[in-house]
C-alpha cells in the first residue's frame, strides 16, 4: 500500500469532486498522507496518537483483559502470538499491561512472546511456531489480529486438536471477523459502530472547519467460547 501510495494520492488530487478522504490502512502514516494529499482534508480511522485522528482506543486495556482471561483459566503458561513488529506503539503497550497485571504474577502464570513473520503466514508456516508453543507447556493463547487465528484454527484442525479443551485461544479483533471464523473464536474488540460514526464526523468537521471533541474508545471482552478453565 505505501508504495502506491504516490499514484493514488495524484489521482485523488485531480479529483475535483473529492471533498475529504478517510484512511483506514494501517500501513499509511499522517506524514505521507499530509504530504501526498495537499489541500484535502484528511482523516486516519481509529489511530491513536495520530496526527490527522482526533480518537482511538485504550490498547493498554487489551492487555489487561488478556491478562484477566489467562488469569480466569487457570493455566500455567499462556502467550501472546503477534506478526514480528514487536517494537510498535500497540504491541508494546499490550505486552506492558500483560507483564504489569499483578493479578497474573500472584497466579504464577509464565507468560511468553511468539513471533511470527507476516511474509509466511500460512498454515505451513506457523506450525513450528505453534508446535513449540504447545510443547512447551501454553494452554491458553492471545492471537494479535484475526489473520493469525484463522491459521492457528488450521493447524488445530490438522493436528485434530480439540478448541477449547486442550487449547484456550482469543483474538484482539478490530474488524469485527473473529465470529465468522470457523469455530467462531472469543475476541477483545471494540465497539466498531461507534468508532465509524465517530470518524465520519470527524471528517465533517474538518470540512465545513469546525472542531470535535476527542474520544476514546475502550475495547471489551466478547465470549464465542473458545478459551476454558483448566480442569473442566
């Protein structure tokens, strides 16, 4: 997407009718898009921190619902399984709160980080993530997006792993996928409707040169049943 970025931005500015764009790509940054699209008002979707959103979500509270299910579950060791961008702003604070979550360290539950490239995402691909993960003791596992879970699903299904018995697993889900999956899987999501609305307004405003008051949004546990208390 960033590397045609330049042609769609030309293309956009010789549009005449276009009155304000919405960016919803994660991979796009304010500065390109300020420098790319001159004079049309701009607005990125549900980004914190960003230059051209006035809201986004409380990430840190995805960690502390994460780590509030592992805690529920009783495991003795459970993971965070993210693509390898493990020094961005989202992934740190999750990582953070998890670690930080006091309840999870009187549990004595070991917590451990697994990458996975984005390059060889496939079914393939994340076994040996996946195998490593299982053998080495976690039974309950926090997925970054929904991408992931639907191969982690393959893999279970190829090994016949029974979903939530031997394997507790959750998404954070930004899209609003992770019921559509097969089985549907448990999520930390947002309320995505409110969000929407929130960001064409935000869009209107900067058209007709008024301000919006900033929001943000909390995200909070939605349960498909796909994670289950050890022992039972």
């Amino acid at each position: 997407m960033s590397s045609a970025l330049p042609q769609i931005a030309a293309l956009l500015n010789n549009d005449s009718n276009l009155a304000g764009i919405i960016c919803t790509h994660p991979d796009v940054n304010s500065f390109d898009l300020i420098k790319r699209c001159k004079n049309v008002p701009l607005v990125i979707y549900n980004r914190k921190g960003s230059m051209l959103s006035n809201g986004g979500s409380d990430i840190g509270r995805i960690g502390e619902l994460a780590a509030a299910e592992f805690c529920r579950l009783r495991v003795k060791k459970a993971a965070f399984l993210m693509f390898d961008e493990r020094n961005t702003n989202d992934s740190v604070q999750i990582i953070q709160a998890i670690q930080e979550y006091p309840a999870l360290t009187r549990a004595g539950i070991a917590f451990e980080i697994a990458i996975q490239p984005r390059e060889t995402l496939s079914e393939k691909a994340i076994a040996p993530v996946m195998e490593h993960l299982f053998d080495s003791g976690v039974r309950a596992l926090l997925l970054q997006n929904t991408y992931l879970a639907e191969r982690v699903l393959q893999w279970a299904y190829r090994r016949r792993m029974r979903i939530p018995e031997e394997l507790s697993l959750f998404c954070v889900d930004f899209e609003g996928f992770a019921g559509f999956l097969s089985p549907p899987v448990s999520a930390i999501t947002f309320p995505l409707e409110e969000i929407a609305k929130y960001t064409v307004e935000s869009l209107m405003a900067k058209i007709e040169h008024r301000s919006i008051p900033e929001k943000r949004f909390s995200p909070y546990w939605l349960d498909r049943g796909s994670t289950l208390p050890c022992g039972k």
